[in-house]
C-alpha cells in the first residue's frame, strides 16, 4: 500500500456537496487520464472528482473505493 495515500470513507462526494449542494455517491469514472473516484448527476454526467489519484484500472479504482485507499481532494 503507498504509505501517501488515506483511508477515505466517504457516501457522498464532498465536493459535489461543497461546490454544488447535491448529495450524490461516490463512483468509478472514467476520463482520458484514467479511471477516477468521483461524483455524477442522474444523466451520467461527471459532476466532480473527489479523488486525488488516477488509476490505471477499472477494478484498481474499484478495490481504492471498497477499501478507503484513496486521497479526498479538497480543491476542485
């Protein structure tokens, strides 16, 4: 495990609920630099990204978001 990153449990995307107001869940998304833990709206529109780190795989991103292994950004 890298020693830099911090449990993270969250159920909402704190961003998306700082910046916005919306309670939404965090989720696996997907972008051009790589498979992220964030936030999207009920059309499947990527509202923010609540993780610091990228990662290079579907299940990568999966196992940091069922283990709390990931870094919560604080800027957006």
């Amino acid at each position: 495990m890298n020693s830099s990153l911090k449990q993270t449990q969250v159920d909402a995307g704190q961003l998306a609920y700082r910046e916005l107001g919306w309670v939404l869940p965090v989720e696996v998304l997907r972008s051009a630099a790589g498979f992220y833990l964030g936030t999207s709206n009920e059309d499947d529109f990527p509202v923010s990204r609540e993780s610091v780190e990228y990662f290079k795989t579907q299940e990568q991103a999966e196992q940091a978001l069922n283990s709390g292994n990931w870094t919560q950004r604080h800027d957006s």
